[in-house]
C-alpha cells in the first residue's frame, strides 16, 4: 500500500471531523460558535482539508477528539529490536554543546 500523501491526510481528517461534527448533531455554524473558529474556515476545511493547525486543535476541542493528539509525533517505546527483546531502553544521547 503506497503511503497517503498530505492532501489525501488532510481530507481524511476533514471528513472524519465532519462525521464527528454530524454525530453531535450539529450544524456547521454550531460547530464555528463552539470552537471559535470562523464559518468560513470551518466550511473550507470540511470541503478542502485546509485549515491552520491552531483552528484545528479548537475544532478537535470542540469536538472532544483531542486525545488524539497526545500520539502524534510520540517517541517510541523501543528504538531498536534488540531494545524491543531486552525490554529494555537506552538513555538517549541529549543534543547540546560540549565544554
């Protein structure tokens, strides 16, 4: 299976919002109200998958998904296999400057 591209991500998520949106029983211009988010931004996202990441996250609010946030860009719980079958984790090496 060939990895989604960004508009194909971006639409998923207009469409799973609008079907959170709908479950709610709420319109498009209740949705904007209790987010803050403007009607015309709403609309567009739910139509395009365009949308300004802080909108997004109001929207998600509103629509009580933000759990889903908390994975995205996670670390993994195991580097390597080796970590994996040791149970075991490395420290990892901090970045910074020496002396």
């Amino acid at each position: 299976m060939l990895p989604l591209t960004a508009a194909e991500i971006q639409q998923q998520l207009a469409d799973r919002a609008r079907s959170a949106r709908l479950r709610l029983a709420l319109t498009q211009a209740g949705l904007a109200a209790r987010s803050g988010v403007s009607l015309g931004s709403l609309r567009r996202f739910e139509r395009t998958g365009e949308i300004a990441l802080a909108s997004l996250v109001k929207i998600a609010i509103a629509l009580d998904a933000e759990r889903g946030f908390e994975a995205l860009f996670a670390a993994p719980d195991f580097e390597t296999l080796d970590e994996a079958l040791e149970g075991t984790r490395r420290p990892r090496r901090k970045r910074g400057r020496i002396g």
